[in-house]
C-alpha cells in the first residue's frame, strides 16, 4: 500500500505535517479582527492585565475594595 506523504499521518496519529488538524493553532483572520476590535468574549485582555503587577499589589487592591463600604 502506498502512502503518499501529503497525506500521511505518523505513526503516532498526530498527523504533524499535512494532518487534519494542521492549522489548529493559527489564529483565524476572523478571530484576529474581533480581537483588535475590543471583541474579546473569554476576556483574555483583563486575565492579561492582571497577570502584571506584583502580588503585593493585588493584594493591596483587593484590601481596598474590600473595605469599600456597601
């Protein structure tokens, strides 16, 4: 049986090169608009912004909004 290597999957299954899943990780020229758009539904953006800073200063904020009266 000949495989041609266009569509040959490894041994493995994870078909690397010209797999069914080739393209997975790219991000779709849609999905790129809706993002430089302000569409971001998973709020990736804020997720981001909190990850800079340092603990102490999440800490500080999150005393201060605690704080905060009803």
């Amino acid at each position: 049986m000949e495989v041609s290597t266009k569509d040959a999957i490894h041994q493995n299954g994870n078909g690397a090169l010209h797999g069914p899943m080739n393209g997975l990780c790219i991000k779709s020229t849609v999905a790129a608009r809706q993002y430089q758009h302000g569409h971001d539904p998973l709020n990736w953006g804020e997720a981001a912004e909190s990850m800079t800073g340092s603990h102490l200063d999440e800490v500080k904020r999150m005393v201060t909004e605690f704080r905060k009266p009803v």
